[in-house]
C-alpha cells in the first residue's frame, strides 16, 4: 500500500463518517505522518502554527481511532491503515467498520431534482454544497477495485446522461455487483442531494423498507405513515420527486425464495413486485439500483428500449484485472493463469478464494493446482460452501437439467435436454430460463441452433457432489 492508497481509504472512511472529504491540512498531516515527519515540519509545510497542527491532528487521530475501533495515533496510522486494507481486501464482503458508521444529518443545500436540467460541475472545494448526504452504514467497504471502466460508464450514462429511475445489476455471487455500485457512488456523488445504501441481507418486509427511505429522504423518524401499503408509496414517490436520491438495494436475493425457480418472491413479500414496477414506471427525479443474483421479474418485464430502466448483466472481470487479482496473491506460474481464470470465469471472488487454496495446499503453484482438474477438482471449502449456498436455491427441476446438462460430453441444445428429462417439456424450458437467470446456464448459438452450457465451476461443484 502506498500513500495515496491509504488517503484515499482514509478519506473514503471519514467521508462515510462524516459525509465531508478530508481537508487539505487533515491530508497534509496523514500524508506527513506516513512519511514519519514531525508536526513542527508539516506546520512549516503548510505555513502554520505547530499548535494548530497539532489540535487539528488530535481530532484526526480521535476520529480515525473510532472508525478503525483501535487507538490510531501519528506513529500506528501507517500499521493501522494497513492492516485495515488488508482485512478488506480478503474479507471485502464484510461489514466491519461501516456497521458502526454514524448517519450523516446535514441538512439539504439545494436540491438537484431539477428534471432534463444539464448535470451539475463536479464538488470541489470551494463548494462544499454539492456533496450529498450520505448513509452508507450497510455498504461493503471500498477494497482494491481493478478497472470495470466500461462498465462504470455505462451505468454513469444510464444514471446520469439517461436519468434512469431503476437499473438493475445481476449476475452470480461474488462477480462483484456490490463492489461496484460501491465505486459508482465515488464517481458520482455529486449528481445527488442524498444517497442510502439499503441492504436486503436481513430480507426486511416492504414496509420497513418503506419507512426506513421515507426516514433518510426526509431526514428524520416518521411516525405518522398511513396504515395501506400503497399509500405509504405514494408518500415515497412524492419524496423521490421532491428531491435526486440514489437508492442502492443490495443483495435483493434475499427476497426470493430457495428451492423455486428463480426471482419467486418469499410468501408476503410479493409486493416488492408493485414496488419495483412503480419506481420504473412513475415520474421521479431519483435512480434505484438494484443488485441480485436473483432478478426480479418486474424489473425484466421492462422492454430494453424502455426509457429509464436497465439491466446490467455483470460477468467476471476482464484477464488483465484477473490477472492482477491473482498477482497479489502472489500466485506462481504465470503461464497457467490464463487456465485458472478461465475455470473461475474472471469472478473474482472465487479466483481470491482459490488463489487462498492454491497457497495453502500448492505453495501457490498453479500448474500442480491445476494437474489435478481432469480427475477431480479441488474447490475448496469457503468456494465450495458459497457454490452450495446457490445450488440450494435451485428447484428440483432446475437441479434435474443441470445435471442432464453436465452429463453431455459438449453444450447440449434443447431437444438433448428434453430427452433426458422424464416430466413436461414446459417445466424443462422454465428450469432452463431460471438457470439462465441465475447465470449459472450460459447460452450461445452454435451451428445456427442455441446451445447451453453450465458454467465451469458449477459443474466442478456439482461433479464433485457426484462422487
Ligand atoms: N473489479 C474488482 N477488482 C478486484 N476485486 C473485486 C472487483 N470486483 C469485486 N471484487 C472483489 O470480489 C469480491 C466479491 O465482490 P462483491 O461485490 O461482494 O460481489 P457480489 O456483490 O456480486 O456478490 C469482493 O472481495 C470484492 O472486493
Ligand atoms: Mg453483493
């Protein structure tokens, strides 16, 4: 980790803390401490006192110290930094220190819902009013991010250029979905009067979903919402017109029940339908992400060409990115990564997690991980357990095709697959189409006819349950 590394860490960390980027004496005594300077040297840097150097360090220092839960000081910043960054680059799923972030209150400068207005400049220093307020408690923390810049741009044009209401980012767990709504938000910040990181980990029931976004747009407890459901919305709605909010729904899988085909709704959160639909369909100045490994279905009912909604199929990352993925894990044999990247399709936290493998049991030798793939494949336990966590969603019919699918020597087409399976046809193309969904079936056409094809781990995980 170098300096600019860590102040870019600190200054995510406080600006989530605080909802204010670091100033540029607070940089000015990170950057000095780093470098082991003495207080008296920053303040003659920065052409002031030593006291207020010193006054303004010791709020740093406290302030930090509350963030990381450790006692941070000019001398244990470094260590404390980067111990933290290495925690996150191998747990980045985690919740460590947003869990304990407060909710900024600034109060609203301006409002941005001016609807078709050009996009305002970005913040700078001088003005101060363009930095939203934030609630960024259940988001993931910012870890080592590898490119993903067309993907960044076409979510930026899609909220941004296109002021899309309601943009959906799907594709298998740990592809990076979170991680990257969490970049966006850096890149475009200033576009907004308000921006909230809602999780759907803990699968809240609509209502509370509804009160606890009423709550941060309006910036304070509601205690009086009406009783019916759609009324509740209706206020919602008025508020996303009022002012620019982002929303960002995470982990929308939780909604959906396991053992049915994919994007069915757990029993009583049926209306999460009507909500999705809703925020696409009506007038509003505010953009809801979306991200799932599961779609809902409303949201793919959307014709492409509708203005206002999108859905970006997240796949893994690209080889270059892969490949420095598996550089920080120090892996070896270089000439085989492209083989490993391949088996894991660039996901990249199932290259971390195998990476973690391959320096436990191979001492990082990818070419002896890999001698033992055409007998059986070595998962792992963490990888394995994540693999299971999806292949127990699945229904029993989308559990019998992948297997007819795995036991073809090549992608099957459609009437192979049929002929493997003892029930209705329509249940086999529902099956499919839900495994498609999940991501874990690719299709392709090949000899002017589809073929599908489950993806490389998976069917890793699910020859292993075989034997
Ligand atoms: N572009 C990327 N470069 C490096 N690491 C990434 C990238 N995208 C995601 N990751 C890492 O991969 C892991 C899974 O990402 P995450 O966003 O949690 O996936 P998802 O939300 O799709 O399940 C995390 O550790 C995250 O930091
Ligand atoms: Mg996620």
């Amino acid at each position: 980790m170098d300096i600019n590394e860590a102040l870019r860490v600190a200054d995510e960390l406080v600006l989530a803390k605080t909802g204010k980027h670091l100033d540029n004496l607070q940089q000015k005594i990170l950057r000095g401490s780093w470098q082991g300077k003495k207080y008296s040297q920053i303040a003659k840097e920065f052409k002031c006192g030593d006291r207020h150097v010193g006054n303004v360090a010791s709020k740093l220092w406290q302030m930090i110290s509350e963030i990381l839960e450790e006692n941070v000081t000019k001398s244990s910043f470094r260590s404390a930094i980067e111990r933290y960054q290495v925690y996150h680059s191998t747990f980045g799923d985690f919740n460590f220190v947003q869990s304990h972030l407060n909710v900024c209150t600034e109060p609203l400068h301006h409002s941005k819902a001016k609807q078709n207005s050009p996009p305002p400049p970005p913040a700078t220093e001088e003005n101060p009013q363009d930095k939203p307020r934030l609630n960024l408690r259940d988001a993931p923390a910012i870890a080592k991010f590898y490119r993903r810049t067309c993907e960044l741009t076409t979510l930026e044009n899609w909220i941004i250029q296109k002021q899309c209401r309601l943009v959906a980012i799907l594709g298998i767990s740990g592809t990076g979905k979170s991680a990257i709504a969490r970049h966006l938000i850096t890149q475009i910040q200033t576009q907004f009067d308000c921006i909230f990181w809602h999780s759907f980990r803990t699968s809240p029931p609509l209502e509370t979903t509804l009160k606890k976004l009423t709550e941060f747009i309006c910036d304070r407890p509601v205690t009086d919402l009406p009783d019916r459901i759609e009324a509740q919305l209706a206020i919602l709605l008025e508020y996303l017109r009022n002012s620019r909010c982002l929303i960002i729904c995470d982990d929308g899988q939780q909604l959906f029940q396991g053992e049915q085909l994919s994007g069915t709704y757990k029993t009583g959160y049926e209306n999460y339908g009507t909500f999705f639909k809703l925020l696409g369909e009506m007038d509003h100045n505010s953009c809801l992400i979306f991200t799932s490994s599961e779609p809902a279905l409303e949201i793919l009912t959307f014709p492409p060409d509708y203005q206002g909604v999108q859905v970006l199929y997240l796949t893994g990352v690209s080889e270059a990115a892969a490949r420095e993925i598996l550089q920080q894990n120090d892996l070896l044999d270089q000439d085989k990564w492209g083989e490993l990247i391949n088996l894991f399709q660039a996901n990249p936290l199932y290259l971390k997690l195998t990476a973690r493998t391959i320096n436990n049991l191979f001492a990082g030798r990818v070419a002896a991980y890999l001698s033992y793939q055409s007998e059986f494949s070595i998962l792992g336990d963490e990888l394995t357990l994540i693999l299971q966590q999806q292949y127990q969603r699945l229904s029993p019919t989308e559990k019998q095709v992948l297997n007819a699918s795995i036991a073809q020597a090549a992608p099957a087409n459609l009437p192979q697959l049929l002929k493997t399976y003892q029930g209705s046809p329509t249940d086999v193309f529902s099956a499919i189409q839900s495994l498609v969904r999940r991501g874990l079936i690719a299709q392709k056409i090949h000899n002017q006819e589809t073929v599908f094809q489950v993806i490389p781990a998976f069917q890793q995980y699910v020859k292993n349950l075989q034997h």
